[in-house]
C-alpha cells in the first residue's frame, strides 16, 4: 500500500523488485487492484529450466546449454517492454533479471513497424519488414510472434498480446484495422493506427549487423 500510495503521488513509471518470481506475482496483482486502469506488468525470468554450457577437464567432455523457456512469461516481458515505450502510467513488478540488459532502446524504436488506415502499403515489403522483426509465417500453428495473410486479410499476432490484429486491404490500400479474439473471432475494438513492435526482443538493424560480423568472424578465428 505504501509503494502504491508514492507511485500515485509521483505519477511516473515505477519499477519495484522483488526477491523472486512468487512474491512478483503477488504483487503485481495488487497493484492491479490498486491501478485498475494502469499498464501493471510482471517480468521475471523466463526460464523454466536452465543449465549453462560447461567443460569436464577430467574426461575431455562438453555439455551443451540447455534451457526452456516459459512462452506465457516470454509474451509478458514483451508486454511490459511495449508499454514502457508507448505509455507514461506503467508500473513493472519484477525479478532482479530486469537488471540485464535486453536490446538497445533506440535500435528497438527503429524497429516498430506503423499502419495506418487509407494508406498504401506493398504486401511484400510487409512481409520482408515483419520478417525482419523475427515474426514468422504461419500456417496452422497460429501464436504470438506469428503472421498470416488471408487473400487481403493480413493477421499479425503480436508478441505482447493474447489478441490479434486483423488489417483488411482493397489492393494496396488498408481500409480497416481491428483487434480480434484469436479463436472466438471476436471483435474487440476498430483503430486508425497501431504500432506492432518486434516478435524479439533480441533485435538490432541491418547496418548494425554488417559492421559485427566481421569482428565475430576475425574473434573467431584467433580463437580457432
């Protein structure tokens, strides 16, 4: 109650941590209660399991990382990463895993793809361009993270969201943007604009990449 009371005097993002994922959760959903109409998120850790990379001496033996991730707690950490960078009354429970960086914020903007309605786009250079952003295709294992086109029906499921955006085309022109239930079709609002950030948080542009390749290869072979 007493964080609640400075978050709503001080009418900023706030972010409170906690010791471990359970008490997170705890708290998130109070702070729900408290800010009904707030963008309250929870991000922890999204590993249900994790065990690092390591090398035996003794017996010349390596063992591979291996981990699972937890998709629910992944579209999560997407959620609240959308919301900080879209909204100003955002509340973020988390882990100490918040502590890590994640991506580099302004490469992440440059990143977000806008539609906007009576507006002309080429479906190939949609598709390219949400490719890039790591969404990938579907065809009937439909997710977050995902695409698929419908003769002039583009759906993007999002990372962050349980719903989806259905952008209804005339040609090149998009006449209609609504956000839907996934499997009840269900139609929950009509927008003029939306924002789709990267399926990845794990994302960085074209110009980036060329000039790290070479320095990974050149480190790469003063290690072979």
């Amino acid at each position: 109650f007493i964080m609640a009371d400075i978050i709503n005097k001080i009418q900023r993002p706030a972010l409170v941590i906690a010791h471990n994922k359970t008490l997170a959760a705890q708290l998130a959903s109070e702070f729900k209660e408290y800010f009904p109409e707030n963008a309250v998120h929870y991000f922890v850790s999204y590993y249900d399991y994790y065990q690092p990379e390591a090398y035996i001496v003794k017996t010349d033996t390596y063992i591979e990382k291996e981990a699972t991730i937890n998709e629910e707690i992944d579209r999560l950490r997407h959620a609240a990463t959308s919301s900080l960078l879209s909204r100003r009354d955002v509340i973020i429970v988390a882990s100490v895993s918040c502590i890590y960086s994640i991506w580099d914020v302004s490469e992440y903007l440059e990143q977000v793809l806008e539609f906007e309605t009576w507006k002309n786009y080429e479906m190939e250079n949609i598709i390219s361009s949400l490719v890039k952003l790591q969404f990938k295709r579907a065809w009937a294992d439909f997710k977050p993270g995902t695409f698929h086109i419908l003769w002039d029906i583009l759906e993007i499921f999002p990372s962050s969201e349980e719903t989806v955006w259905s952008l209804d085309f005339f040609w090149n022109e998009l006449q209609k943007i609504s956000r839907r239930n996934y499997i009840s079709n269900e139609i929950y609002e009509y927008k003029d604009k939306i924002k789709i950030f990267p399926a990845k948080h794990t994302i960085t542009t074209s110009e980036h990449i060329k000039n790290i390749v070479p320095k990974i290869k050149k480190e790469l072979d003063s290690r072979l």
